[in-house]
C-alpha cells in the first residue's frame, strides 16, 4: 500500500524477478479484493498492507489459493459500489464489491470461467442503469452499449456475452483485451497499441455503439492489434 494520490504504481520497489501486475485506489478503512486465475475472490483489510517502502509481501501468506493459480485483478471500493467483472473470453456481470468479500484464507468462488479464459481487470458502474460499457478486442473490434443489459449477480457466476469473438477467431487467439465504463454524454476512453495513443471522447465512440453481444465496429488501422 501507497500513500497518496499520483502514485506512479509501476515505478514502486519489486523483488528481484517481479514486476507491477496491477493497482486500484481507495482508502484504508476499505477492503482490498484480490480475483484468482480460478475465478475465486480473496479479501483483506486495506490498512493490514505492507508499506510500499518495502518490497511488499506474498498473498499467499494470507490466503490459499488453489494449486497452480495465480492472482490476475485487484479492486477496492465501498461495500454497495457496482462493478463490471469480465473474462477476457467475453462474458461478463455485474456486481456490488460486497459480493467479493471473503472471510476465508481459501476465498470464494466468484467468477465461472471457461477453460483457458482470464479476469480482467474490474471496471467501476456509479450509475449502471445510465453508463455505458466499452469492450475492445486484442484484434481491434470495439462495442459500447449500455451497463444495464447485464445481468446483476449477488452471486457470481458466469454473466452474458459482452461481445461476439467467432468460435475460429477465439481459437485462433483473439480475446478481450479490456473493458471500461463511461458516463453517458462525457465519458473517454484511452486505447493502446504498441506505442500508439488513441483517446476516444463520447463523440467518436457513439460510432461504436450497438446491442450486447455483437461484433462490434474496426478501430482506425494502427489500432486492431
């Protein structure tokens, strides 16, 4: 854990051979929310985190993750905020951050993944029945239409399909490459492809929406891999 509000999390001290994997803001008297390569959700009070003078400490000295798992996502939030949780095969839910809380050092199962298929990293909904979410694939196709056609899960589970990625494409090795949620009428998103930047205010990605579960529309050459 960091103090402060521009922590630049990639420039922090790691062990030798480690490296940043993934960071999220809040505040101490929070919970922090760790997501498994299995779908299950560990959680741990934010204050309780090593200082990030030091070089940090194992999860697994907190919990106990199935053999061969490994820590994908990181979230903290208020107990009633809604976030979007997705796998990079498409499918996706949305949920309170209460719903990740876990009292057991083994966690919970939270998100059912299909083999092979990986957590993104979490995007947060302050009005699902109004924002929007935006998912681009690794092979540039980009869809935005509206948080409310998911389903909430108190649960966990599975959720619905967020874009369509062909059977052969997705054998062929096209996935999510990650997910966000904007506010209608003045949201942005930032798009990466190599060393390109494309920022993409409301107004060019209205040319992105559609309905849930379609293929979605080609980012501009440069940016559809």
């Amino acid at each position: 854990a960091a103090k402060g509000h521009d922590v630049d999390a990639p420039a922090l001290g790691y062990r030798e051979g480690d490296g940043f994997l993934g960071a999220a803001k809040g505040k101490t008297n929070q919970n922090v929310a760790f997501i498994d390569s299995s779908g299950s959700s560990y959680s741990t009070p934010a204050h309780t985190l090593p200082s990030a003078r030091g070089n940090g400490e194992p999860l697994t000295g907190r919990f106990t993750p199935a053999p061969g798992a490994r820590f994908d996502a990181i979230a903290i939030a208020e107990p009633e905020t809604r976030l979007v949780l997705a796998t990079d095969f498409g499918y996706g839910f949305v949920t309170k951050f209460e719903a990740l809380l876990a009292n057991k050092k083994a966690g919970k199962q939270l998100i059912n993944l299909d083999d092979k298929a990986h957590v993104l990293a979490p995007a947060y909904a302050s009005d699902p029945a109004r924002d929007r979410i935006v998912v681009a694939t690794n092979a540039g196709h980009l869809l935005m239409f509206s948080v409310a056609e998911l389903p909430e899960l108190d649960n966990g589970g599975k959720g619905n399909k967020l874009i369509e990625i062909p059977k052969a494409k997705l054998g062929a090795g096209e996935r999510v490459a990650g997910i966000a949620v904007v506010s209608e009428g003045k949201g942005e998103v930032n798009l990466f492809a190599g060393q390109r930047k494309l920022v993409l205010k409301w107004a060019d990605l209205v040319e992105y929406g559609g309905n849930r579960a379609t293929r979605g529309s080609l980012l501009p050459r440069g940016f559809q891999r």
